[in-house]
C-alpha cells in the first residue's frame, strides 16, 4: 500500500504538469487555401503570405516553450502507465496468494474448532479434585495434571496462532481491495491524461503542417523560377549529346580571391549511369554485370521483336502526334543515347535498358513515346555500326520484375553515386532502382571519387554549372556576391516574409515585386550581416552522396548552413545562370 500511495504523489506531481496545458492555435482566418485561391495580384498574395508567415511564427513560438515539456509528459505517463501494470501485476499476485491461503487456512480452521472442542470438554472432565479422588497415589496425579496442561497449552497456541492467520488474511484482502481500488482510479485518469496530451501535440503539430503547406503553395512560384533557370543550362542528361559544362578552374577572371561551386554530375542520378556503364565495360565487365550494378530485377525475359512502337514529338509520353511507328527492334535501332565507339558491353546494356524503357513508358506500345532525351533520344535514321550490333545481340531482351518491363531509367553522369527513385523530390520509390556507391573502391574524400569513381571520365563529372557574359564567360564569384547570397539565406531565416524579394538581382523578379540588392537585404538584416567572405568549405555524407552542410567564414564571422538550403539560395540569388545542379556539390577557392 504504501508503494501505490508514493504513486499517487507522482501522479499528483504529474497532473500538476499536465495543468500548464499549452494554449491551442489561433487560427488566421486570412491565411487559408479559399483566399489563396482567391487572390488576383502578386501584392495581396505577399500580403497572405506575411500573414501566413506570422501565424506560423506565432504558432511556433506559442508551441515552442511547451512542446519538449509535452513531449517529456507523454514519456512521464508511458512510464507511468508501464508502472501501474507493474502493480496491477502485484495484484494480481497477491489475489492468488490469498486465495492459497484461504485454501490453507480452511485445513487450520478444521484442526483449531477440533481443539476447541476437546478444549472445552477437558476443561469439565479433567479437574484437579476429581484426579486425586480417584487415582490411588499423588505421584500419578502430578503426572496426568502435567500432561493435560501442556496438551491444553499446545491448544490455546493452535487456537490463538489460527486467530492471528485469521485476522491476517482479512486485513490482506481489505488492503488488496483498497488497491484495486486506487489503482483503477490511476488507470483510468492516467489514460485520459495521455489521450489529452497526445492530442494536443497532434493539433499543434496538425496546424503547424497547414500553415506550412500554404506557405509553400505561395513559393511555389520560386520553385517554377528555379526549374526554369535549371532548363536554361541545357544539361545534358544523355551522353550521346554535347555542350554542358565548362571546367574553370583554369580560367583566370580578372580577380582575386574567387569562389565557384561544383557540382558532381546532373541532377537525374537514378538507375544506369552512361558514363559509368562505360567505366565499368572499360573495366572488363559485361552487360549483365552492369545491369544489375544499377538495377534490381528478377531476370530476362524475350518480347516480340515486331511489338509496334510509336514516336510523337512531344516531350514527355503520349504528348505530341506521332511522327514515327515501327516494330520494337526498329525502334531500337534508331536510339541515339550513347556514342557508338564506347565498349561493345556498354552499348549492350544501354540497349536493354532503353528497350525495357520503352516498353514500361508506353504500356507495351499502347501509348506513344518523345524522340528527345525527356524519354529517349530518337531519330529516324538507323544508328549502325556498334550500336546496332548491340541491338542485335539483345534481341528482344528486356529486364522484368514480377513478369513486367521495369521502367529502367538512365542518365548520362551520376557522380559517382545512384539514387533510387525515392531519393529524388516528387518521384515515388520502385522496386527496380536501388542505392549504391558507383564507384571500384571505397569512397573517403573527394580525391577518392576522381579515382575511383566509374563515370569519372565524363566532362559532367565535376563542373561548375553556368556563366556569365563577364569575367571571361566563368562561373567565378568574388567575396563579396558570395556574402550577398550567405546574406539572403540569413534574411530569410530572420523573416521569412521576405524571400519573394531575394531573387537574383540581375533578372525581372518572378513574383512582380521589387528585388533588393545587396546593400538593401544588408539593410534589412542589420547587424551580422557579411561584406565579404574569406572562406568557404563544406561537409558530406559518403555513403550517399549528398553535401549536408556548408560553412561560411568572413568578416561577420562563421556560419554553418545545410547544404540543401544553401544549394536552393544560391540558385535563386547567384547572377546570369550559375547554379549548383545536384546534391553533392564542393566549393573551389583561388
């Protein structure tokens, strides 16, 4: 008893907790998906989007000081809750105990009303007097009133000690009653506490995700911005292309120190990597050894060559009208993907996949498919030479899982890493693509992926994504842009509301509102804010290939960003086109 009312102080100490109950959400009337909808202008949309934005400061700052404490709480009740089972558990034991006592007892209770008996009929028949009339010396006497007494004495033990079990036993089960009791109480408040708090975070963290969403349908327009910028760079994403990028490490600007951030590969990384499928044939591999580098798949499986396949000069499936139909093998033959003097190997295995491609995009030829490198890159001329040979050689061939085509994906420069569908924002995760480390040795530095790395050979292995109509056409930066864009992530952060005027300076603003330069966003963000910077480096995770953090030294001092923040900034702010175009990016200093 006295451990169940030790837990009555903590429930009490806890309920006490519980009291503060954080304030639920006030919810912004203005900032809803109807008014969002509703707005005509880019001025009243930034407008919404202010009001979005406190309420989500508000809200954040309301939850903040309550939230560890909630979050405590539901660990104090699930410990809690853990220990009321422990004693239900004593209970429980403590009700078998006493039911085996009882079962005992009844065996006492039988032998001490049997002493009382003959208690009470020797105390009528065994009287001293009567012993010396009738027996015929003292010495018999003393000896018969002895051994009467200590059997008499030995029942009154059996009697009183059976009393003793008696009353025991009782006050057992009274105090076993009163902690059911107490206990079912505990229970019952306990969970109802829980629930309570649980539902609290729930909302808060429910409200939290709204306003979040909503802010994220007014940037939405950054994103387009940035999607359009990215498509202005012409990244090759199939190697049989030219053009790209230009290595300028070696390319002297005019000025000193220079910062140009580098990024390795093109953004699409899922599935077969081109240049390094080639890396691997060169290697000594064969197809089938490179096929399942990249991809998981059961097997092969032959389709019907003469399968028809239609070509429409859209960019993206079933787009567009057909300009072209033939039979599957046709099709192949007029894939321009991968350049025809690479490894026989890598050739092969680029057949299989763009003919599992094909036959996954377009239903088994249902629909139709775009001659450009958004599906696969196509002409109406055949190939030959090498290419066509491969072609041959797979005749029909195409890699299933579960009896089906898979989606086989591909790309002209991973980087050294591949991802699976899931890793990319807004695809959805496959079976048939997996993550993996492209690479003959493990990978420990930047040095071991210029080493190693399979798809090292390509000139989009490494680059500095962009370039200006100055400074001899680089993607060079001087200290003081660089300060400008760690400025923009440190005002946005400060006050989110301003980020439709953190573009790039040098274009029309997206959102139809003013941009501000650099001295203006230095303005706004007052003290901390950089003139310029002295050195820049970053972090990164080697088994997956992306940068996690970037950090920044200059005259305001050091800052550290997440590499994802800070890729997504500098996109929007960096001048002409200069971009960083994938997950793993380094940063080049001279």
């Amino acid at each position: 008893m006295k451990k169940v009312v030790q837990f009555l102080s903590i429930a009490l100490l806890l309920y006490s907790i519980v009291g503060f109950v954080a304030p639920r959400p006030v919810f912004a009337v203005e900032c809803d998906p109807s008014t969002i909808q509703a707005a005509n202008n880019d001025s009243l949309l930034n407008d919404i989007n202010k009001v979005c934005q406190e309420a989500l400061q508000s809200m954040e700052k309301a939850v903040k000081p309550h939230r560890d404490e909630l979050r405590k709480m539901e660990a104090a009740i699930r410990a809690f809750q853990a220990r009321i089972k422990t004693l239900e558990a004593n209970v429980a034991k403590k009700t078998i105990e006493i039911a085996i006592g009882e079962k005992e007892l009844e065996g006492f209770l039988s032998i001490a009303s049997s002493k009382i008996r003959h208690f009470y009929i020797r105390s009528f028949t065994t009287h001293p007097i009567a012993l010396f009339l009738s027996s015929a010396n003292i010495g018999s006497v003393l000896r018969t009133i002895g051994y009467q007494q200590a059997v008499i004495n030995e029942d009154k033990k059996v009697i009183a000690q059976t009393a003793l079990s008696v009353k025991e036993l009782e006050d057992k089960k009274k105090a076993l009653e009163g902690e059911k009791a107490t206990l079912a109480i505990l229970k019952a408040d306990t969970d109802r506490r829980a629930v309570s708090v649980r539902k609290l975070v729930a909302d808060a963290d429910a409200y939290q995700s709204k306003l979040q969403s909503l802010i994220a349908q007014i940037s939405s327009r950054q994103q387009e911005f940035l999607g359009e910028k990215l498509a202005g760079l012409n990244i090759p994403r199939s190697a049989g292309l030219m053009g790209g990028c230009v290595d300028d490490r070696p390319i002297d600007p005019g000025f000193s120190p220079r910062f140009a951030m580098f990024t390795f590969g093109v953004p699409n990384r899922v599935g077969m990597n081109q240049w390094g499928a080639k890396g691997r044939a060169d290697a000594g591999q064969g197809y089938d050894q490179i096929l399942h580098a990249y991809y998981t798949f059961d097997g092969y499986q032959n389709f019907d060559t003469n399968l028809q396949i239609k070509v429409n000069n859209g960019n993206s499936i079933n787009n567009g009208n057909i300009i072209w139909s033939g039979s599957l093998e046709d099709y192949m033959k007029r894939i321009y993907e991968v350049p025809v003097g690479w490894p026989i190997d890598s050739l092969r295995a680029q057949a299989v996949a763009a003919r599992s491609y094909v036959l996954a995009a377009t239903n088994n030829g249902s629909g139709s498919i775009c001659a450009n490198q958004w599906c696969q890159v196509f002409q109406t001329n055949p190939k030959g030479g090498t290419w066509e040979q491969a072609v041959n050689d797979t005749a029909g061939k195409v890699m299933v899982q579960g009896g089906n085509p898979i989606k086989a994906w591909y790309s002209s420069t991973h980087g050294g890493y591949v991802f699976s569908s899931g890793d990319l924002q807004g695809w959805s995760s496959t079976p048939w693509t997996k993550r993996a480390i492209d690479a003959s040795s493990s990978i420990n530095s930047f040095s071991d992926l210029f080493s190693s790395a399979f798809d090292r050979g390509s000139p989009w292995f490494y680059c500095d994504w962009g370039s200006r109509a100055s400074y001899k056409k680089t993607a060079w930066l001087k200290p003081e842009e660089l300060a400008d864009i760690v400025n923009v992530i440190l005002l946005a952060r400060q006050d989110s509301s301003t980020r439709e005027h953190l573009y790039q300076p040098d274009k029309p603003n997206p959102a139809g509102t003013d941009t501000w330069d650099a001295g203006r966003v230095k303005s706004e963000l007052g003290s901390g804010a950089f003139n310029n910077i002295s050195d820049l480096s970053v972090d990164w995770d080697r088994g997956t290939g992306r940068t996690t953090q970037v950090h920044v030294s200059g005259d305001a001092g050091s800052r550290d960003f997440d590499g994802a923040e800070f890729r997504n900034f500098f996109n929007l702010r960096a001048p002409a086109n200069i971009q960083i175009v994938g997950p793993l990016f380094n940063v080049e200093k001279r």
